[in-house]
C-alpha cells in the first residue's frame, strides 16, 4: 500500500493540485480545508496505508489549532508533520518535522513532502 499524506490546506486548487502531484509520485493523498475536516480522515482505511505525514499550510492554523493539530496528530500515531509557512509571518510553535516556506512551487512542496516520508520510513533513522 503506498504511503497516505494528509494534507491540510484552505485553497482548494492548491490542495488539488499537490494531491494530483503525489498521486503522480505514487503516494496516496488526501485533503482537507481546515484541521477540523482532516478529523475526519480515519486511521485505519480498508486497502490505504497508514498515514505518513501531514502536510499543514499556515493559513489552516487558527485557534484553537494547536489542540486540534495535537489531535489529529496523535490519532494518526504521530506521522511527520510539515509546515507550509507564510514567508512574511512568523512560523508558529510546533514540532515540525520541515517547514517549507512560500512561495514555492507545486513540485518543491511535493519533493519536500517525498523526502520527509523517505527518510522517516529509512531503516537507520534513530527512534524519537
């Protein structure tokens, strides 16, 4: 089953168009507009793997997003979570796993996402 990423972003065609781009790379991905909407996502899905990473774009962050992001993310069993940041505002606390920051281009938020699921499922990567 290929690695699921959820992917947590406001903008619609953003959101397709990233989706659309996984897929390509052979991912299973998800969307969702807003961090109360990813809630829904479950677990564990008949013929999808779990989730690897979430992706969270900035703009999705508004309170109370740090309790809803913790739940999310521990619903999940604690998959790398990356950050979409807003290059004028200042990143938000949390424990991201990479920050890409905007603008970038549909690929480079893909490859930034590929990299993270790689490593994170790589043999020689120390526990947390």
């Amino acid at each position: 089953m290929s690695p699921r990423i959820l992917l947590v972003m406001p903008d619609h065609w953003m959101r397709a168009l990233l989706r659309a781009e996984l897929i390509e790379r052979g991912f299973d991905a998800v969307g969702a507009p807003d961090l109360t909407s990813a809630l829904l996502s479950r677990p564990v899905e008949k013929d999808r793997g779990p989730v690897r990473a979430i992706l969270i774009d900035q703009d999705a962050l508004v309170e109370p997003a740090s309790r809803l992001l913790d739940l999310l993310v521990s619903r999940h069993g604690n998959p790398a979570v990356l950050l979409l940041a807003r290059s004028m505002l200042d990143v938000p606390p949390g424990a991201w796993r990479r920050i890409v920051n905007r603008p970038a281009l549909i690929g480079e938020v893909a490859s930034a996402i590929e990299e993270t699921v790689r490593a994170e499922q790589s043999p020689d990567r120390a526990p947390p």
